[in-house]
C-alpha cells in the first residue's frame, strides 16, 4: 500500500522544496525503489536496458519503438498492476525475438511493480500507466537514477504537476535524459515548421487554434466481480483521477503545439465543457465529453495578448478534425502529423520524407544518454499538462483559471491508500461549483 501524502512530502523534501507550496515542504519517511541508489545517471554497459511500467498498449509499443531505434536495447524488466497486460505485452513483444525476452523474477505485478522495475538491472525506464500514477513512479525513477521515456501526460491536478517539477529538477541535477511523449516535437514536418515558425516565417504570432475533436474511444463495463478500483483501473480514461479528462488525456498534444510554437505558457483561460452524449457513470465515469477553452499567452512584442483557442471533443457523429492553426502578421501555418504548411509572404510546404516519430523519440533518448548530452522534456511535457489542467478546471467550474492558480492548486485527485477496494463514485463537474465538491476519499473497505 502507497501512500500518496507521504510520497508527496518526500517529493518536496529531496529537492526543489523552496518552489513547492508550503503543505508540500514537510518532510516525511518513505521509501523510494527498494535497493535503487540515489544514483547520478544510471552507468551504461554495452547493451542499453530497458524497464516498462504500464504495460498496455502505448507501454508494449513505447518498449517495440524502444528496440527498433536501438539495435544495443533490450527489455530486462516490465511492470503492471494486472498480470493478464503483462502476458499480452510480452506475447506481443516476444515476436521481435530474444532482445524482448524478460526472465520472469524481472516480473512485476502490482501497485508497487514500479519499485520491483525500479530495483531491477535497467538503465532506462518507459512509464505508460494510466497518467494520475505518473507523479508518483516518475520520482521514482528519477530517484533511482533511470533515464526516462515519459508518457504524456504527466499529471492529472497541480499537485502531481509540482511533484514533476520537483522530481525534473533533480533529474537535471543527476544528468538524466528524459522525453517526453509529445511525439510531435520528434517528427520531422514538425520540427522543420516550428523551426521556420519560430524563426519568423509568420511573423509574430496573433493567434491560434488547436483543435482534438473525433468520436468516442474505448471503454470497459465494470465487473461486478472486480473491486471499485480495478473496475476504475481497467477503464481509466473515464475516471478525471486518471487519466485528467480527455482535454488532458489527448488534447495535450495539440495544446503543446501551441506552447512551443509560442515558446510560452499560457497566463489565464476561461472555458466551457460538458457531457451530452457519455452520460452513464457506470461506463463513463465523471468526464466530460467536450470542452473549448480560451487561452490567453503572454502579449506580442506589441504588447496585444494572444489568444489561443483550444476545442476537443469525443462525440460520435461529429465532425473529426485534429490539427493546430497559427496565425501570424505576415502568413499562417497549419499542422497535424505528417502535414505542414505555410502561407502568406514565404509559402512554405512540407514536402520531405516524414519520420516516425514514436520511434524518433528513442533514438533522441538513447542518443542522448550515449552521448551525455543533456535533454529534459519533462519540463515542457508539464507545462502542457498543466495548460490542459487549467482548461479543464475552467470548464470544469466555470471560473476564470490563472497559471497560478492551477499550479498552486491543493486539490489531489488520488485516492489516499492505493489497495484493491472500494471507490467513491466521482462527482460529475457543474459549472458553477466547485470541483472537487470534497477530498475523495476511499471509504475503508
Ligand atoms: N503519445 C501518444 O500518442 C499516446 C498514445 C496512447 C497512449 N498514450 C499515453 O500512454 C499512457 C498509457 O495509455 P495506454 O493507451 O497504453 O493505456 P492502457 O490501458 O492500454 O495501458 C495502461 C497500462 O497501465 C497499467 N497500470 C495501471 N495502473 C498501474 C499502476 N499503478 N502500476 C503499473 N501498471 C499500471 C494497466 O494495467 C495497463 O496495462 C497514457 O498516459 C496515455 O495517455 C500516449
């Protein structure tokens, strides 16, 4: 059993506690990965090692990306709470041959198969649990000395943002490479568009708009066989404790977009969402189903505030579209992957051969350990996180949200004891009051 407070205050306690909000400066005892030393980066050997935590779909395929970009890479260590994901992820896995082989004492299961990865021989970890875990195994991992393969995104409240933060500045303190899997910045339309952007290919930026509408994803029906929490678990996106909502969930990426084509965080944003279509609690959880937000940035070199305006959706029947729209004083850009273009006074039209970037993201990762250059993205991958947060909790409440506000923010979506049991039912938001309504708590069983 973890508890989420004590891992919180240890958190703070090992670094970066002068810019964490004072609740999170205690100190408290609790163990991180068991035998993992508090190491600078991890010593490399000849053969790159590789640990998977979260091991579904995006971890069993982060883990094949991770061996089609290293020839020197192998899995030696996965992790899950449910030995069924294991199974199927190394039945997948093993057909790439012996590099994916995991002996099976490297093997773990549970809420603490993190630690077990943590403590196994592996010089990199790749983290794909459901994001709400993700504050918690990335310092961890940071705290073990593990390079890292991050997924978005990174947090599902402020409190999970500023113990990334932490544990990002103590990777930078140890030298450890970790990116992040916001695969747009590691595909080449992208990089070449935004490179030109930032360059002045537009102009000063105005305005943009970044859009992830498309109908709805999976979801499982509970069985009433199963706990509260594995019921929650297995259909984690539903659940705002989580997986954030799909604002955060997926329409990170685009709002990301928006952050480094800007080079800046959004200051403020109000917003409005709701859930019209995803209506049953029993498959859908407490989310919303739509949400558009208007995000203010920083002002242009004017002094005009830019606005940002972020529309995701996940209704069946509607309109798809997933791309972002930058408009600048001399031209606009349009992207989504594998499209780029420029119009205006230099037209501009990606027209190379385009790369594969959840490969692209391993080949920066290992490319950087191997080297010793430094590269960091859990800093930009929380800052996107955290913009999605603000949004969501603007839609969520129907106030207006500053940065500030969100990355103060006291509310912790987690439950207090993490143990197969009961859960609450989560509130369904209402603009107009506050959200949470109150700390949730798992009653004892
Ligand atoms: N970058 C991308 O394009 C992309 C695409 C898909 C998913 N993702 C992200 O990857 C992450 C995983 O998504 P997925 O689609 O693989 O989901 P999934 O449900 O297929 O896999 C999640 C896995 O984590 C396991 N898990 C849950 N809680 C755990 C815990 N406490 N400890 C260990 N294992 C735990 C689950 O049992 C499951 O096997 C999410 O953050 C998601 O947003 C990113």
């Amino acid at each position: 059993m973890i508890d989420r407070r004590a891992f919180i205050q240890h958190t703070a306690a090992l670094g970066a506690a002068a810019a964490l909000p004072s609740f999170l400066q205690q100190s408290a005892g609790v163990a991180s990965a068991p035998g993992a030393a508090r190491a600078s980066a991890a010593r490399l050997g000849s053969e790159l090692r590789i640990g998977v935590i979260g091991c579904g779909g995006r971890g069993t395929g982060a883990a094949a990306n991770a061996l089609e970009a290293s020839p020197d890479a192998r899995i030696t260590a996965v992790g899950d709470l449910f030995e069924d994901r294991i199974a199927s992820c190394l039945g997948h896995l093993g057909k790439l041959g012996s590099r994916a082989e995991v002996a099976p004492a490297n093997r773990f299961v549970g809420f603490d198969a993190f630690q077990g990865v943590l403590a196994a021989p592996c010089d990199v970890v790749i983290l794909a649990t459901p994001p709400g875990f993700r504050p918690q195994h990335f310092a961890a991992a940071v705290d073990a000395g593990k390079h890292v393969f991050l997924e978005k995104p990174v947090a599902v409240d402020g409190t999970g943002i500023r113990a990334i933060l932490a544990a990002a500045a103590r990777a930078d303190e140890r030298r450890l490479a970790v990116v992040a899997g916001t695969q747009r910045r590691h595909e080449t339309s992208y990089r070449e568009a935004i490179e030109r952007i930032r360059g002045g290919a537009i102009g000063d930026i105005v305005m943009a708009r970044v859009f992830w509408n498309m109908g709805t994803l999976w979801h499982k029906q509970p069985d009433p066989a199963r706990t509260d929490m594995e019921n929650q678990v297995r259909n984690w996106l539903y659940h705002t404790w989580l997986s954030g909502d799909h604002i955060v969930e997926q329409h990170v990426h685009n709002i990301d977009v928006a952050n480094w084509a800007l080079d800046a965080n959004p200051v403020r944003c109000v917003a409005v969402g709701g859930r019209q279509v995803r209506t049953d609690p029993t498959s859908f959880g407490n989310i919303f189903d739509h949400f558009a937000v208007d995000f203010e940035y920083p002002p242009a070199r004017d002094g005009a505030p830019r606005f940002v305006l972020s529309m995701a959706r996940q209704q069946d029947g509607t309109a798809g579209r997933v791309e972002e729209v930058l408009r600048g004083t001399r031209g606009m850009a349009r992207l989504s992957p594998g499209f780029a273009q420029i119009s205006g006074e230099t037209p501009w039209q990606f027209t190379g051969e385009d790369n594969n970037p959840y490969v692209q993201e391993h080949v920066d990762l290992h490319g950087a350990i191997r080297s010793g250059t430094p590269v960091n993205e859990a800093w930009s991958v929380a800052h996107s996180t955290l913009a999605a947060i603000m949004g969501r909790t603007a839609a969520y409440t129907g106030a207006e949200v500053s940065w500030e506000q969100a990355l103060n923010d006291s509310t912790d979506l987690f439950p207090r004891e993490l143990k197969m049991g009961p859960l609450p039912q989560a509130t369904v938001p209402m603009p107009g009051r506050p959200w949470p309504p109150a700390p949730s708590t798992p009653p004892s069983p």
